[in-house]
C-alpha cells in the first residue's frame, strides 16, 4: 500500500544573526587570496593543472602545486550562481538555495549501525541506506537525504549503490554523488538522468547533488576532482567541503583554519568554474580540534566556526552546506547526544546555512542508532515550532473571557479553553505512560515510532520501467567495479 509523503517543513532564516562584520570578511577572503596565490595548493589531476596553467596560474607540474592569482579567483567565483534548486521528485519537494530557507538534512556517512531489532552494532550496509530513505520520507523537517551510513557490502561501488537506494526510496532530495572511482561516476550521472526523465532535465531539476572533499591542508584529491568536474559537466550541483582539524592539519586557532579551508573550497570552485560557467556549486567546510592529550577527533567545539563558515560562503556569493548542526561525539545516546541536538537544532534558524542539521548519527557522525533520527527531528520540530510556529493574533488577547472570568476564578470552565487547549502541540515522545502511569523512555518510545514507520510508511514508487533501467546500470556498475578491482 502506497503512503502519502507529507510536505517538508524549513527554518525561515529572517532572524539569522551575524557573528562577523564585513571588513573582517574582507579580511579573511583577502587572507584566503594571499594563501591561494603566495602558499598554493596541492592538485595531483594533470587536466585540473593545464587549466590553471592555460588561465594564467603559476603551475609547478612536476610536483603538481598550483597558485592562484587574485583575479583568477575572481573571475572564476563571478560565475558561481548564488541560487539554484535541488529537486525532489515532486515540485512540492524543491530545495531552493537562495539564502531565505534552511532545509534540515540527514548526517552522512557513518560506517556502523546498531540493528534495531538484535541491538547489535554491526557494519553498514545498503539495506540500511534503504531504510532510511524510506523512514526519512515519513518525517517532514527532513528535506535532504544525506545516506546516513555506507554501503559497505558493494565495496567501490557503494556510493552508486547508495544513490540508487536513495532515489528508489523517498521522493526528497537525495545526495547521491561523492568522489568515486572516475569510471563509476558517469553511472552517477546515468542514473540521475533516468530518474529526471532525461540529461536536459537533469540540468533543470537535478534529483541528487554531489560532495567532494578536499584535503587538509591545502590538497585535492585527484579522483574527488575528477569526479567534481564529472557532475558539473552534467548540471549536478556539488558542495566542495573541507574539513581541517586544528591542531594537526589546520592551524590551531579558529581563524588560520578557516583561511586554509576556505582556500581549499574556492580552488575547488574556481576550477569547476573556469571549466564549466554557472555551474552549480555551494560552499562547505566542517571543522574539528585535535584532542591535546590523546591527538583524537574532537567534533563539538565552543568556537562560532560553523556561523563563520556559513557567512564565509556567503560573502563569496554562494549557498553554504552548513550551520546548526545536531551531530554529537557522544558514543551512545544520553545526555551528552541530548545537549549537541538541543543546541544545535535551536542554531538551524539563526545561523542561515541553506543546508543543516545533520540529523542522526553520533560518534562523530561514525555510528547510527535507528532511533537517533527520530530524536533528533522531534527536537528540530520542537526549535521549527518556538522560532517559526508563532502568529500573533489580535483575537487571542482574550479580553472578552478575561472580563468574564474577572479576578480570582479559574478558566476550566469556558467554551475559549475548550477551543483551544489543543492548540499546543506536545511532544508524543516525551509523555508516554506505561500501564502503571509511569513515564516512559523516550528513547524506547523512539524506537518503536522507527519501526512503525519502517514497517508502515511506503514511499510512492518509481515507474517500472525507471526502476528497470536503474537496475540495468546496477549491473554494469557491478561489472565496472569488478573490472577495477581486479586491475
């Protein structure tokens, strides 16, 4: 039986603060600008490399460094468009990047998943993107489908994998390209173009995004930007993230490693758009602190970085793929999980990222517990409902009922509380009683709310004949991989 996916909800982004003014952006582009001409950046892809070279750049091509000069950046970003559409497979289900909304997305892409039935944790595998898929389609804050874990059970051929189990189970938005094997790519793009209908519908509604990442510092990754230019070639939006750890592959203050990440995303950028004008590209950059006593990840940093990195993107005049975020570093669920979503998921709306959230995965975005996700949305739900749920209305003033109370009595008794009592809505996670009155686990209570809407919740279907086709590039996405594999 086919379920209705109910519409999204997103953040209305007016209230947005600002952490930074506009000379100290000034500053950190033009920092940015001095690093990518006077330091370089390191881009082992001899195609990347000739088209520096053929714009001007200063090319060492043996030890395969490139530096940009200013007005190459400049002429490259020129032609970044500020605002573009991530299709869903409805109308109804359009993301557009233009600054006003933030859409909440999944977290990817962690490695382990603790079964909801055994309670076993155990590697991912593609089933489990699946099932994702399908249980995010249910929940309506989340507009992006980030696939939460891998697909590790298709070895180099997971992330194509993990784009076909996205795109057959929710009509959102589906984040369905990453940095793959060259070969593998170009099935990708094949099978995005079956699902929009064709390759010019591809370019107007693209059903999957990308995300490349760079390397800190200051690198790329010859197939991340092989495969980048790859979708741009084909109209696929892609967000270039980076990801420096101060402390060890950034500088270890909050400034120099937003300097050297952002020299990293806008070289990814410029390239892209000296190759192909008006691509659609958005800026991301994920940052993180060695931990002084053990040299481990440390996620949750006291620093504004995510704010600054968003306004960054911003003053380069391009959408950000970040903000409030409910990722944790907490190994379980518990407290500390709890304090990461509650903070982050109330920062969605106020810091502007156009893409946020990141909803869950824990440890570092390593681990999903099936029921993280829907903890994680009914505390967005809850931030959604205080910052945009509220109408002031000249009727509510109530002045009549107050007058007809009048001082010491009580309001039980009145057709106003009748009415509108139910007007609040109350968390059904948060005030479940057992049969003995008792409170229950909200936790429990989210995981049996999981395994209703896996076990209940049936997403629309492609038409048959686009799910043979996706099956038929499957096959030859297997082949290819074998074909790799084997040298």
């Amino acid at each position: 039986m086919i379920s209705h996916t109910p519409d999204i909800l997103s953040f209305d982004t007016q209230g947005k603060i600002k952490i930074l003014s506009e000379s100290q952006l000034e500053q950190l582009q033009s920092a940015t600008l001095h690093v990518l001409a006077e330091v370089g950046v390191h881009l082992p892809y001899q195609r990347g490399l000739e088209v520096f070279a053929d714009h001007g750049a200063q090319v060492d091509m043996e030890k395969a460094f490139v530096k940009i000069p200013p007005e190459l950046v400049e002429k490259g970003m020129s032609t970044a468009p500020r605002s573009f559409i991530l299709a869903g497979r409805e109308p109804r289900f359009d993301l557009v990047l233009d600054g006003s909304k933030s859409y909440l997305a999944t977290d990817g892409c962690g490695v382990k998943v603790v079964d909801a039935v055994t309670r076993e944790m155990r590697p991912s595998r593609k089933e489990d993107v699946a099932r994702m898929a399908q249980v995010c389609d249910n929940l309506p804050l989340v507009s992006f489908f980030w696939p939460l874990v891998s697909a590790q059970d298709y070895g180099i051929a997971a992330p194509v994998h993990e784009c076909h189990a996205g795109l057959t189970n929710t009509l959102k938005h589906v984040r369905g390209g990453t940095t793959v094997h060259p070969q593998l790519a170009r099935y990708i793009v094949e099978m995005a173009a079956v699902v929009a209908g064709d390759s010019e519908a591809l370019r107007d509604r693209p059903p999957i995004c990308a995300n490349i990442c760079t390397i800190a510092p200051l690198a790329h990754d010859h197939h991340g930007m092989e495969t980048g230019l790859i979708y741009a070639e084909a109209g696929i939006p892609a967000s270039y993230m980076a990801m420096p750890t101060m402390g060890s592959t950034a500088p270890a203050t909050p400034l120099g490693a937003l300097v050297t990440a952002d020299a990293e995303v806008i070289s990814a950028m410029v390239l892209v758009q000296l190759l192909y004008p008006g691509a659609p590209v958005f800026h991301s950059i994920m940052s993180s602190l060695m931990d002084p006593r053990t040299g481990g990840y440390i996620g949750d940093v006291s620093v504004p970085m995510s704010q600054m990195s968003v306004e960054l993107a911003h003053a380069w005049n391009v959408p950000s793929l970040g903000g409030g975020s409910t990722s944790s570093d907490a190994l379980e669920i518990g407290w500390e999980s709890g304090v990461s979503t509650g903070f982050g998921s109330t920062l969605i709306p106020l810091l502007g990222g156009e893409v946020c959230g990141y909803v869950g995965l824990t440890a570092g975005s390593m681990i999903l517990y099936p029921e993280q996700v829907i903890l994680d949305h009914e505390i967005c739900l809850s931030a959604h409902e205080y910052f945009q749920g509220f109408e002031f209305n000249q009727d509510d003033l109530a002045l009549d009922v107050i007058a007809d109370v009048g001082p010491a009595s009580h309001y039980l008794l009145q057709k106003h509380t009748r009415q509108h009592m139910r007007d609040f809505r109350l968390s059904k996670l948060m005030r479940q009683k057992d049969d003995q009155g008792d409170p229950r686990d909200p936790r429990q209570v989210a995981l049996e709310n999981y395994l209703q809407i896996e076990a209940t919740h049936h997403p629309e279907p492609l038409p048959e004949k686009t799910i043979q086709e996706l099956d038929r590039i499957l096959a030859a996405v297997n082949a290819e991989a074998d074909r790799i594999e084997k040298g």
